[in-house]
C-alpha cells in the first residue's frame, strides 16, 4: 500500500469515527418513551411481532427491509418470542437501543460508501471531502438517532452510487451488480431509496470503456441483482402480491393527500424542498452542490448525466405531492455531498498557482462543514438530555396522585402514563392514571358533546376537536390535571383562521385553571421559533437547551377540583 493511500484510509476511519459519535451520541432519548410517533408504531414494535407470527409483515406502506434487519439483531440479543417479549414488556429500552444504533452504523456506513464512490468516480479528495459534508450535515445526523427506515436507506444508496461510478469510470459487469444490490436494497428498505436506477442507467448510457453489448449485458445484470435483492429483503412483495400492491397504493396516495395539515400554512412542495436544503444540508454545501452541478455540466458532461437528474426529478416529483416532510428528501442527499465536493474541488483548481492546492481544500472542506457540524454537534448534545415530556413526568409521578383523572394532549405515547414493568392495580388498564380519551372525538358537529366512546382523531386533527365546553366536562368528570404541548396547541396558534373553537378552549381553560407546572426546551432567556413540522419537532435551532415540546400542566379549580392548590414550578 502506498503512503498515500494510508494517508487516505486514515483520514476515512477518522470521518468514520466522528459520523458515528455523532449518531450515537443522545442515542437513548426519551427512553423508556418513545416520542416519534412513526418509530413507536412502525419498525421495532412490528419486528417483535414477527417472533410471534409469520414472517408475513402484512403491512406495507413502508417496505420491511429494515423491520427484518432489527428482528435479526434482536433474536441474536434474546433468541425467542418468551424472551423479548418479556423484555420490551419490562423495559423497551434495550430494543429500542439497538434498532437505534443499528440504524446509526447504517448512518455511517453510508458516509464511507459515499467517499469511496467520490473517489471512484473523481478522486480520492472530491470523496473525502463529500463523506465529511454527508458526516456532519444536519438531518442525515438527527435521523440516524432513531429506528426509522430514512437513514438506514441511505447505506444501499450509496452503495449504489458506487456501482454506477464504477460502471462509468470502467464499464466492469461486476460495477453493474454492485449497483444492481444498492438499488434492490434500497427499494426495499424505503420505496424511495431505487431512485439510484436513474444513476445506474446514465451511466451505463455513457459507461467510458465498454460495448455496446456489456452496457445491454451490464443493465440486464443490474436487474436481475437489483430484483433479487429486492425480494431477498422483501419476499413478501412476490409471495403476497395483493397486500404488497394495496400498501404501494395507500402510500402513494398518503404522499399526494392534499388535505391541510393545521400549522403547515399554504406553501408549494417544491419551494419547501429548496429550502429545507439550507439547514438540512447546509446553505453552503448547498450553494456548492449548485457550483458542482454547473462545473459539470461544462468540464465532466458524462459524470453530470449521472448525477444531475436524479436530484432534480426526485425533488420534482417529491416536490408535486400533497404532504411532504424534509426527511422526504434524504435520498439525495448523497448525490448533493458529491456535487458540493465537486463545486470545492472547482474551487481549488481555479485558485491553483495563486494558492496551494491542499490549503484551498482543506479551508474549502471546513467552510462545506461548518454549518452542518455546529447544529449536528449542537442537537446531538441536546438529545443527551432530559426530555421536557419526561421531566413533566417526573413532576406528575410526585405530585398527582396514582389513580387521578387527567387530560393530556397526544404529545406523548400511550405508553407515557404506564410505568414500563410495574403496572398499576389502581386504575384496572395498567396506567398510573385515568386519562380523558383524547382519541376520541367528544365532540359533535354541532358542537355539543356527545356520549359514548365517540369517533377515532387523528393526532394531527386532535385541535379541530377542541371546543371550550370540554373544560367543564373536565370538571363535571372529575379531570382535574390538563397537561398540554406546544407540539399541539402550537398548531392552533399558528393557523387561528382554521380552528378558532381551539383558541377559545385554551382561554377557558386558563381561566379554568392555574399552571403547575411547565418544562421548556429553550435556554434560560431564548424565545423558540413558531410552530413548525421541522423545528418544532427537530434540534436544528440553537435555542434549544433539551428536546421535546413545551409542555404546560393546569390544575383546574371547582366542583370535584376544589382542593388546596399547587405552587407553580418552571423548568
């Protein structure tokens, strides 16, 4: 080996290294709670299902590429149904620690694959350099804290990356089937994650030494690995064709809903994609990936064929749809680093002869950083600490009695009211206290109030349902603690015009009420952003000091409420 390239896998193990610290550093948040609704619902708690069932997931609005991956790690951790099942039921902790750092290591093994694709493709400095902006940019660090499918994605992505740079730069049939296994792997971990066929198929187009006959021999090689990796990690799509096709349906048709999502406000997908690239990737990287794009375009037409249109119609299409999440986007994240690392390495050819080369790099690397390492270092720290809704927690466990009536808003899992392993005999579900059915809708068209278990809410509709009458319902019921979450009411006070029913039911409930308690997330002094999807759910602002919403605790006054009154406490 030369010095060189020890110089070079050094430098890659040391990029290693810091893209999995950040990862798993604040890996344990919330536990033994799980606040993301989609990885309470999705991947662990369907991979421990799978030890009790078929194989069968049965369910396919996300493909279960990486539902199988966690069930395999965690018969190697327990062995049998008995023996997780006793487990997640005691304490979930463990499974959700593992799923996390699983997906993690998948984090980082996309960074390494991607630089190595940057130096298959350009060289060994545009690769590094691309490996450290995807390493440090914000999003890819924050998801890569949860047992979501989004980052672990990103590892068969950029796996195939490397098989369409190698198709390009030699045209090699085995090139073609490493592609092939990045694109299968990836169609059948997140849907999404084969938009990488667009990359294979350019370069198999412009392949710089190869027939014609090894590109037909090469794509149909592709194919047939692509095909078969696919169903390897989804054999179900083949063996139960129909429910496969009905979630592919519904997912679809999830993704194109138009219906509004209270907080979000009126704005296209397209512009909300565009800028979201600013904090999620970084405005620089940002700004150097468009560099890169036009240097490509006029020096490299070849390797711009392979990396232009996928972004660009992924973004398009993704950009048309009725809902859409900045996560959405994480797929071509990879092929933005390699244009940024392509937009610095224009950079340094240009000032060549005015100043050194690897000076021009390295200060062109740290700049391509920076905004991605502060936030990442920064969210990472904050995800280390208590969150606001375990800290409510605490306060209620001292203070509210086992057994009370209480409301709480859906800003926490059901799980929330239980204590993991020691069920109370109190209430006769398990919880510690009786909680108001908030997924239900009391609630009449009419605004009255209806009797009966009422109909099913959506978390995301839970503010329509909100109507001042509620508070004296409270009472009348004996509900006497209401603990609310800037994560819901935020909404309301965001998007007033649509549900103005939600504000007079917060003043009534002021009025109804003192506040005993309240846990923010910002620093002492700092005022936290308005509503968002992004910021309100994520750690990208610097006012953050611990995750998690603000969360306010009422304690209401009269009739079955009276009772001595609590001193307010603020955290």
């Amino acid at each position: 080996m030369s010095a060189a390239s020890a110089r070079w896998l050094a430098a890659l193990a040391a990029l290693l290294a810091g893209a999995l610290a950040l990862r798993v550093w604040g890996i344990d948040h919330g536990l033994p709670f799980v606040y993301n609704a989609d990885e309470n619902a999705h991947f662990v708690a369907r991979a421990i299902g799978m030890f009790g069932h078929s194989y069968n997931p049965g369910y396919f609005i996300n493909p279960p590429g990486f539902t199988y991956l966690i069930h395999a790690v965690f018969a190697l951790r327990w062995g049998s149904r008995e023996a997780v099942g006793t487990a997640f039921a005691t304490d979930p902790t463990d499974a959700y620690a593992f799923a996390r750092t699983l997906s993690a290591l998948l984090g980082t093994a996309a960074v390494g694959l991607l630089a190595w694709a940057g130096a298959r493709m350009f060289d060994r400095a545009t690769g590094l350099i691309a490996g450290l902006v995807f390493a440090v940019a914000y999003l890819p660090v924050f998801y890569g804290h949860f047992a979501l499918n989004d980052v672990p994605t990103l590892a068969p992505v950029c796996l195939a990356l490397l098989g369409a740079a190698g198709v390009l730069r030699t045209g090699r049939l085995p090139w073609f089937a490493v592609a092939g296994a990045g694109i299968g792997l990836g169609a059948a971990t997140k849907y999404t994650g084969g938009l990488t066929v667009l990359c294979l198929l350019a370069a198999a187009a412009v392949a710089e030494r190869a027939s014609v006959r090894r590109r037909v021999l090469g794509v149909v090689l592709a194919g047939a690995v692509a095909l078969g990796a696919f169903l390897v990690a989804n054999p179900f799509a083949l063996l139960d064709f129909d429910a496969f096709r009905d979630g592919l349906t519904k997912q679809s048709e999830t993704a194109a809903e138009a219906g509004s999502k209270l907080g979000l406000g009126d704005e296209s997908g397209l512009a909300y994609y565009v800028r979201s690239l600013t904090w999620g990737l970084g405005w620089v990287p940002a700004l150097a990936a468009l560099g890169g794009a036009v240097a490509l375009a006029l020096r490299d037409r070849r390797a711009a064929l392979v990396l232009l249109p996928a972004p660009l119609l992924f973004a398009l299409f993704m950009g048309s749809q009725g809902r859409f999440f900045a996560r959405w986007l994480l797929p071509v994240y990879p092929v933005l680093a390699l244009l940024a690392a392509v937009g610095a390495r224009q950079l340094a050819t240009m000032l060549a002869g005015r100043v050194r080369p690897a000076w021009t790099l390295a200060a062109a690397a740290l700049v391509l950083a920076a905004q991605g390492a502060l936030h990442s270092v920064h969210g990472s720290a904050v995800m280390a600490r208590a969150d606001t809704r375990q800290l409510a927690r605490d306060w209620m466990v001292e203070h509210v009695p086992e057994g009370a009536k209480v409301v709480v808003e859906p800003v926490f899992p059901d799980q929330w009211a239980s204590d993991p392993g020691r069920p109370s005999a109190v209430t006769g579900n398990g919880n510690r206290w009786r909680k108001w059915p908030t997924s239900r809708s009391q609630v009449n068209n009419d605004g009255t109030l209806r009797k009966g278990p009422g109909r099913i809410v959506k978390l995301e509709d839970y503010e329509r349902t909100t109507r001042p009458e509620l508070v004296q319902a409270y009472l009348r019921g004996g509900y006497c603690w209401v603990v609310t979450g800037s994560t819901q009411y935020g909404r309301a006070y965001a998007d007033p015009g649509e549900v103005p029913q939600a504000l007079r039911y917060y003043a009534a409930l002021k009025r109804a009420g003192d506040v005993v308690f309240r846990a923010s997330p910002w620093k002492p002094g700092a005022t936290g952003p308005r509503f968002s999807f992004d910021f309100s759910f994520n750690t990208y602002p610097l006012a953050y000091a611990r995750p998690g919403p603000e969360i306010v605790v009422y304690r209401l006054r009269g009739g079955q409420c009276s009772g001595r009154a609590l001193p307010s406490r603020e955290t």
